[in-house]
C-alpha cells in the first residue's frame, strides 16, 4: 500500500494496520483489547506513514496543535552566536506566548532535509502550522510544501516565496541608503561582505549595491559573498584591504562579519573610519561595545519575529492574512563612518 499524500489520519493508520479505528485508538492509549502482536503491527504502520506518536492525543481527537514549527538551516554554533536570530525567536515566542503555543525549532542540514521534515511534522499533526526562513531563488520548499497545503508564512520577499502570505524587509531599499550614505561622505571605492549567494536576500541586496553604485556613478565597487559566520568575513575583509586598490569603505550583511572585519582592520594598521570606514547590517549591542561602535542599519527585529507570529495566527484563524512588509532598516551612524582620510 503505498503511503498516503496528504496529511496522515487514523483511518490511514488503521488501514496500513489492517484493524479499525477503535483497535488504534486503545492500542495509542495504551488500554486492553488489542493484543502485543497488534498493537506492534499498530505503531509500526504509524511509523511507516509518519504518524508520529508524541502527537497521537491530538491526533485522534481531531483538534489542532498547538505548536507552530520552525526549521532553520544554520550550524547550530552560527546560531548561538548570531544576534539577529535570537532576537526574531524572541519576538515569535512572545506572540505565541500569548496563546498558549509552543514552538518547535529544529536545525536541519539543508533544504530537502526540511521539506522532509516539515512534511512529516504536517501529516503526523505535530504542528498547527509552520513560519518558513531563509528562501532561496527558485526555493524547492515552496512547490513541495505548497502541495502539502501547509499553513505558512513565509519570511522573505514575495519575488522569492510564491503564494505562501510572506513578511519582509526593503532589502533594497536599505542598501541604496547604507551606499547612498557612504558615498554622502566621500566615499569612491566601496565594497560589500554578503552572504552566500544562494540565499534570496543576499542576491537582492547585490543587486540594489550594484544598482546604487551606477546610480551616482561609482566604478570601484567589490563584492565578496561569503559565510555570516566571523572567521569568514575576516577573510573576505582582509582580501579587500590588501588589494592594491583597497575600498575606503565597507558594508557587511550582518553585525558579526563587522565586528571581525574591525579586528582585521586593527591588525593591518587601518585605522576606523580615517582609513576605512564600516557598517553593518542588524544593529545589535555588538555593534555597540565594539571601539569605535559600529555604525549600522538598524530595525527591530523582535517585532518582525512578533508580527511574522500575528500573521500565521490570522492565517490559521481564517482571517485575511495579506503580505507585508515590515518597516525598512534605517542607518544609526556611530563612529566607525566617516570621511576618507588616508588615501
């Protein structure tokens, strides 16, 4: 019997079992009436179709869980140390703290490993819906759980999250501000340390650099993609300054690559801002214990995880749930900007 499409019920179970329904009902509830040899053949139909036990109450009672899933494909030691994430998680749990809702957060390897495990969170009713991070272009999440019909709300532009309701940020928009401002001071020769390329905000935000630097006629812009993690944009910072025509400026994508790129910056005797000046993306308090504090596009990241909550629980009430953005990264400067000073 081949297993079913959509989302797992206890008839399927019962079904793939041989048995009916009450036979499963006793069998989950651990009560008399079914034999061992039963109840074995029971569980182990449930676990073939991904009816996954710790979710057998709910299941057969037919009322939804209350738990809302999360998936993030990230190290997990990135994660600890990341900011940005902590604060977005803290925003979602105040929101569903609110409604008695857990969240069910799982690190997974890669996209595949994530559409497996969403779908089986879905079919085994694990979850009442799920909040989907990180989109690629051509993102292979959005045909394979679109298919499943999982409730979702997906964080990133529209152009990249097909018809699953999404939330997101002016990418764009806050890059032509940093490059704007940045050449405000004199700037000529700016580079950006982005993501990885793959990730459909690291691409949008290069192309509004790229866009931008045209714009006001700026010909010495570099772009290095590369991990978030501190060790490579370490890396990347110290292949732009030794390069004979070195940037007197530079935007990284998040507040970690920042704060090693002003390490290295140390370390080859540049000093911030008079020979280079940085900025970072995701304002957060480590930008502001680093010497001089890190100028930065700042927004508040716990509202965006708050609102991306209030949005699945529009959806998942039946009310409208409509696309959004949320309010666009503005720039805080600090003392790590300024005019170019040294050449």
């Amino acid at each position: 019997m081949s297993a079913p499409t959509g989302r797992v019920t206890i008839k399927d179970v019962a079904a793939r079992a041989g048995v009916s329904k009450g036979a499963v009902s006793l069998a989950f509830n651990h009560k008399p009436g079914v034999s061992h040899a039963t109840r074995d053949r029971i569980f182990r139909a449930a676990q073939e179709l991904g009816w996954a036990p710790d979710a057998r109450a709910r299941s057969l009672s037919g009322t939804r869980v209350d738990t809302v899933g999360l998936a993030i494909c990230r190290p997990a030691r990135l994660l600890g140390l990341e900011p940005w994430y902590m604060e977005f998680v803290s925003g979602i749990e105040s929101v569903l703290a609110t409604r008695s809702c857990s969240l069910l957060l799982h690190l997974v390897r890669d996209l595949p490993e994530e559409i497996a495990l969403q779908r089986r969170w879905w079919q085994a009713r694990q979850i009442g819906g799920s909040l989907l991070v990180d989109f690629r272009t051509d993102d292979p999440r959005v045909p394979a759980l679109g298919a499943l019909g999982l409730p979702a709300v997906a964080v990133g532009h529209p152009s990249l999250t097909g018809d699953f309701t999404s939330v997101w940020t002016d990418d764009a928009g806050a890059t032509a501000e940093a490059v704007r401002y940045l050449a405000a001071l004199g700037h000529r020769r700016i580079a950006r340390v982005g993501g990885p390329a793959g990730l459909g905000h690291s691409a949008i935000r290069a192309a509004a650099f790229d866009a931008t630097m045209r714009e006001l006629g700026l010909t010495g812009g570099l772009q290095v993609a590369t991990g978030f993690e501190d060790e490579e944009g370490a890396r990347a910072t110290r292949s732009l300054v030794l390069r004979p025509d070195r940037p007197t400026a530079i935007l990284y994508d998040n507040d970690i690559m920042a704060v090693a790129g002003a390490a290295v910056a140390a370390e080859t005797g540049l000093r911030v801002p008079h020979d280079l000046s940085l900025l970072a993306w995701d304002d957060s308090q480590l930008c502001r214990l680093t010497h001089p504090a890190l100028s930065a596009m700042s927004h508040d990241v716990h509202g965006f995880g708050a609102d991306v909550a209030r949005t699945l629980f529009a959806l998942l009430d039946g009310e409208e749930a409509e696309s959004h953005p949320v309010p666009t990264p503005s720039l805080t400067p600090r003392g790590s900007t300024g005019p170019p000073t040294g050449g």
